[in-house]
C-alpha cells in the first residue's frame, strides 16, 4: 500500500491530508489535523465569568466567536437577558468577524488556486500578472481593514475581543466611531463587489478546467438560523436533509440528540454526522438554509447563484461563491445596523451568578459554533466547545476521496491532484486550532 502525504498551507492551523493507494486504487483519505490545543481541560475550574476573555485565546481567527458564544452560555446560565443596544454591539462584532475572515479566505487563500499561482504576494510571471495580482491583494487588504475595524470599534480590540459581557456590553459606540466605520464600510462595498465578479469570473474558468466543481454529491446542510434570515447570531439549529427539505429543528442545547461526534485514531479533531448522513456547514450551508439575505445587493448575488447552481447546490467549490456573497451582505448589513444604533442607553443589565448549565451557540464563518459550560461553585465544572470544522470532517474527507479518484489510475498519479486536494480543503475553510479540544 502506498501513502501519499499533502502538507497544507492557507488555512487556519496545521494540518495534512493523508491518501493511501492500495492496488492502483484509493483506499482512504483522511484529513489529519496535527496540533492539540486541549481547552476543554484546562478550563475546568476556572471563576466563570472568567470564560469570555480566556476562550477568545482559543484562537486569533475566530476569537470574535468564541467571546459572544461564551458571554451567551453564561447569560443561558444565569438567566440574563442583555439589552437591545448590546444585541446590536454583538451583532456588528459577529458581522466584522464575517466581513474579515471572507475577505481572507477569499481572495488571500482560495483566489491563487484560481490564477494557478501559490500566492498573490509572489512575483508573477509577466508585468500584467504582477498589476492584476497586486491590486486584487491592496483591494482585498482594504476589504479586510473594514472587517477588523469593525470588530475593534464594536469590541475593543480586533484579536481576542473585550467588551461583550454577561449582560451586555461594556460601552456603545460614539458618533465620531459610528462614521468613521461607515464610512471605511462604504468604501469596501464597491471594492468587493468587483472582486467578487472577477472571483466569480475565474471559478468558471477553473471548473471549465478541471471539469468540475469538487464533490458535488448530496449532503445534509446544517446551520443556526433564524427564521428565514441569515443572523450569525444563532438560533436554533437547522439541518436540511439530502431530499433538499428541512429535516431536522433544535436548540442548542439538545444537540447530542441529532448530531453524532467520533473521535479517529489518525486526528486530533474529530467528526459529526447526523443520522449517519454527511454533514456540510459553513458558507454554503447558510446560502441553502437562507430564503434570501435581506439586502439588495447581497440578494442580487444569490439569485444569480441560485440561477447558475440551483438549490440546494452541492459542488465543493461552490462554498467559495457562498462566501462572497456573504461578505457583501455583511457589508450591507453593517451599514444597516450602524445607521440604527443609538449612541446613547443601556448596555448592559445587572446579574446574580448562579450554578447550573448554559449554551450558547453563534454562527461563525465556518459555521455553527456551540459553547456549553457546568458551572458549579461559581467556576466552570465542565465545558465543551463544538466547533464548527468537525461538521465539515466527514464532507472534507469524502470530496478528497474523489479527487484521489480522479487524479490516481493504476500505477499513475496525475501531479494535478496536489493542487486538488488544497483546493477542496480549503473550500472548507477549516479552523484547526478551535477543532483540536
């Protein structure tokens, strides 16, 4: 048996993707995530309140979703309602988070497989190359700015956010910060609505090349949704299953009642299923769970999405087109929201800490994010986080079996299938350091 091994690079952590050929044929492919982070131990008795600027350190990428799920699973727990100003704070965090981790995975990670290059930040081949390249990497930077901006405005501080607290926040936002992000918002828009046409234009391209877009079989789709709306801010969790219907409907809270988690021998991360079907989350999820965005442009992207690959759409690749849309409705919503939020009222309500159990759940760009902590004596017994990458193990693995299928005939290895098996993961755009607990 031999053993094919794909180091990774532009994705979030370590990880490599391990192939084994018996007799000319694929006989396995395993995604391997290789570093351990273990916070699901080391929180054990820790002061509770204490969570919601330690979990942000769970990782530098997705510290804007960990801070708000933590804060949620403590108000779930003491039995805190924060108010409206705050909801509309923690929404804009959630939105820049989104704003800057598309715009990332976008056009720094997924647009070089697309110009057949490593990065956009090499020299290119000729001097046009090198102008199209560059200017794609200054407008993506400006795109992203308007994300991190965001999330510092909105939380104090871009990496590993501090103002979202159980029952509320610590400080709204003033006039002066209020236009000084809208208007860096508004600059970005336009921005990436253009990168988004030539992303659009250059994915064509490479599915007329490699004859596809990735795995394109069924799957179930799950995110946490509310009504028909996107609203990272979660709710309950909705799974469409493979007949393209809603199949299932919970809280977070009774989530081991539908989602089934194992642990490999050959990962530290493990992988969800439900109903012994496969699970996709992340961008495309959200596209196919959403009846529309609810903002004009935004709108007008999906439905030239779903005029091109239908609904539910399956094709791996099409995750990337997912995410564009998205970004620019983060975008217009964010301009929405901070043309509604006061400068003035309450941010945040008193509380008694309590023992007992709490969830909280937000959708993260990679998907369904869950926080669940015991809380006894006032610090933290038990906590679990279920991380929005171990729903997409299952789906990562199985479209890296069908490229391994596709590019390995008998004794022959097509050299294409290097660069397929880092296109398809990071179509998932997986977050190693928050799945390895």
């Amino acid at each position: 048996m031999a053993t094919l091994t794909f180091p990774l690079s532009r994705i979030e952590g370590h990880a490599q993707v391990v192939i084994e050929v018996h007799n000319g044929k694929v006989a396995s492919a395993h995604f391997q995530a290789t570093e351990f982070r273990g916070f699901q131990h080391f929180v054990r008795g820790v002061p509770a309140e204490e969570m919601v600027v330690i979990v942000p350190r769970i990782c530098g990428v997705c510290s804007t979703a960990h801070h708000v799920a933590a804060v949620k699973a403590l108000e779930d727990a003491f039995g805190v309602k924060p108010p409206p100003l705050a909801e509309m704070i923690r929404e804009l965090l959630l939105l820049g988070q989104m704003i800057q981790n598309q715009a990332t995975s976008l056009f720094l990670f997924t647009m070089p497989d697309r110009l057949g290059t490593d990065s956009l930040f090499q020299d290119a081949a000729g001097a046009d190359e090198a102008h199209k390249a560059g200017l794609i990497t200054r407008r993506a930077l400006e795109v992203r700015k308007a994300g991190t901006d965001l999330i510092k405005a909105a939380g104090g501080q871009f990496v590993h956010p501090v103002k979202a607290v159980v029952g509320g926040v610590t400080s709204g936002m003033d006039d002066e910060t209020i236009a000084e992000v809208r208007q860096e918002i508004l600059k970005a828009l336009p921005l990436a609505c253009e990168l988004l046409e030539y992303y659009f234009q250059k994915s064509e391209e490479l599915r007329k090349r490699v004859g596809a877009w990735g795995d394109d079989q069924p799957a179930c789709f799950l995110a946490a949704v509310e009504d028909t709306l996107p609203d990272y801010s979660g709710g309950d969790l909705r799974v469409m299953g493979l007949d393209g219907r809603i199949a299932a409907e919970f809280p977070a809270w009774d989530f081991r009642s539908y989602l089934t988690h194992e642990e490999t021998d050959y990962s530290y991360a493990g992988r969800t299923s439900f109903q012994g079907q496969v699970i996709q989350a992340n961008s495309l999820a959200r596209i196919n769970l959403a009846e529309k965005m609810g903002t004009p442009l935004a709108d007008k992207h999906l439905e030239d999405f779903r005029l091109a690959y239908g609904r539910p759409a399956y094709g791996i690749y099409l995750y990337d087109l997912a995410r564009g849309v998205e970004l620019v409705y983060s975008l217009e919503r964010a301009l929405e929201v901070l043309a509604w939020l006061p400068t003035g009222g309450e941010t945040q309500v008193a509380y008694d800490v309590r023992d007992g159990q709490g969830y909280g759940v937000v959708e993260a760009p990679r998907g369904p994010l869950i926080h669940y902590y015991d809380i006894k004596d006032g610090v933290i017994a038990e906590a679990e986080f279920v991380i929005p990458t171990v729903h997409n193990v299952r789906a990562m693995e199985r479209a890296l079996r069908i490229e391994g299928q596709r590019h390995i005939n008998g004794g022959s290895i097509d050299l294409e299938l290097e660069n397929a098996v880092g296109r398809v993961v990071r179509a998932f755009d997986p977050c190693i350091a928050c799945a390895t607990h």
